[in-house]
C-alpha cells in the first residue's frame, strides 16, 4: 500500500503578511473583502481578539490593495 505524504506548507517570501483590525464593540460578526478576495460577498471573517476588538491576518503581493 503506497502512503501519501503531505506537502510542506512554506511561507512564499514574495508575500507580505498583512493584519487588518478594527474596534466595533456592537459587532457579531466581521468581515473583509476587496481585490484580494476579487471583491467575493463572503470576504475573509475577522476573528474577535478582545472586547469588540476584531483582527485577521493575510498574505498579500506587495503593493497597493483597494478593500
């Protein structure tokens, strides 16, 4: 029986790692969108990281980003 490995996950340095945050103490639920996610309506969720602090961190190409 052969055995599937899996392949390394490994940062691509042309990447910037990006975090997005935002204070919104009535939030339940937080979300971003723009070119990076080609303008999808689900966007990519913010986690809640402290009272009505919300954050996510993304890889993105270096360069000017609209969202």
């Amino acid at each position: 029986m052969k055995t599937q490995t899996q392949p390394k996950v490994t940062r691509n340095p042309e990447f910037k790692t990006i975090t997005f945050s935002v204070s919104l103490p009535e939030a339940s639920e937080v979300r971003v969108t723009g070119d990076f996610t080609e303008w999808s309506l689900e966007g990519v969720p913010l986690h809640q990281v402290g009272y009505g602090e919300w954050a996510t961190t993304l890889e993105l190409l270096p360069g000017e980003h609209e969202y």
